[in-house]
C-alpha cells in the first residue's frame, strides 16, 4: 500500500498547492494562463496515470463482501455521470471547470441549470457509485478521495470565482443556480443543455461500459 499512499499524498498535493494564489500568480506571469494550463493539465495527467499504476499494484485487502447490488449502482448512475461530464467540459460556465464563461447567458444556463459544477458532480457520482462494489482498503482509499475531492471542489471553485467577480455580477450569474443537482428539476434548460450533449453522455456511458472488462479486467453485470 505505500505506493498507494504516496501516489495519494502527491495527487492530493497537486489539486492543493496550485490553488493558491502565492504559488499559482508567479506560476501564471512566468508561463501565462495558457501555459500555465497547460502544464497543469500535463502533471495531472502524469499522476493520475501513476495513481492507476500504483492502484493495480496495491494488495487486495478485503473490507466487506461483494453484492450483486452494488455492481449494479455504476451501471444505473453512470449514464447521469457521463452526461453531466460532457455537458459541463463542453459548455460555458462562469462558476466551475469547463472551457470558461466567455458567452455565458444567464437566461440560458444549459447545463448550469442542472448544477452549477456538473464536472465534479459527474466524477462524484463515478467515484461514489464504485466505493460499495469494491469493497477493499485500496479502492475505498482511491474512490472516497475522488468524492471527498469532488464534492469539497465545488466549493473551493466557488470562492475563488466568487473572489475574482465584482458582487453584482455574482449575483446576476447566481441567481437560479443550484450546487446540488437537481432540486430544481423543474427549471432545467433541455434547450440549452442540447440533445447533442444527451447523446455525447450515452455514448461515452456505452464506450465505459463495453470498455471496462477489456481495461479494468472487471465485466459490469449487465454482461453476466
């Protein structure tokens, strides 16, 4: 486990240390935004592929029994998952992660209507809905940081958005917006969200599915 565990401590590190502002400002005026982002993304990239590597590796350390029905929950709510992380890295957003707020309309928030963090919810409902199939000390360990992650992004994201706006144009783009998904189901903007997106979800929801027992070495139970 202490691969693991490193490789836990350096990923935690690198989602910590760049959002802060003594660090990150040098960072941004040597580099640029762009570069900056970029080898932001690069790092990133290089870890995660680590935190996989050291996550195959790791013992199998048994927690509690495998059941059927928590090997249906991926299946079930991955679709929702798949189709919030399409639709935020795809569509204006001033609050969350995306390709930026530049054009965002408040009175068509697309899928900020739905959440104003769809990324995160997206990964938070993956890394939930695998906790209770994997029930060993190494996937506890990696699918409850990626919700712990997930869920306290959302509000990291929000203050340092919030910090960077003037008060009025916060709550111009605020208001109507929700953090939890769905509480208001009712005000949902299909129009905005766009049938393309629906359809980009389902398909990566399909190219996961089909893909996780040539890659993960684990087939769904829909294929049982």
């Amino acid at each position: 486990m202490a691969e693991l565990l490193a490789a836990v401590a350096v990923f935690l590190l690198s989602h910590m240390l760049p959002m802060r502002p003594r660090l990150r400002q040098p960072l941004e005026q040597r580099l640029g935004r762009g570069g900056f982002l970029l080898g932001y993304s690069v790092l990133s990239l290089a870890i995660i592929y680590w935190l996989a590597q050291a996550f195959a590796r790791a013992p199998f350390i048994p927690l509690w029994p495998w059941m059927l029905w928590a090997a249906w929950l991926p299946v079930v709510l991955m679709p929702l998952a798949c189709i919030l992380i399409v639709a935020g890295a795809s569509s204006k957003n001033p609050f969350s992660l995306g390709p930026g707020s530049k054009g965002y309309d408040p009175k068509h928030p697309g899928i900020v209507s739905v959440t104003r963090h769809p990324l995160l919810w997206g990964l938070g409902i993956w890394a939930g809905t695998h906790i209770p199939v994997n029930g060993d000390a190494a996937g506890l360990l990696l699918f409850a940081l990626m919700l712990l992650l997930s869920l306290v992004g959302t509000l990291t994201l929000e203050r340092s958005r919030q910090r960077k706006m003037e008060p009025q144009q916060w709550q111009h783009f605020h208001r109507g917006t929700v953090n939890l998904p769905f509480r208001a189901f009712t005000r949902i903007d299909w129009r905005g969200i766009g049938w393309l997106r629906l359809l980009g979800g389902l398909l990566l929801y399909l190219m996961l599915l089909f893909a996780h027992q040539p890659v993960i070495g684990i087939a769904p139970p829909v294929f049982y």
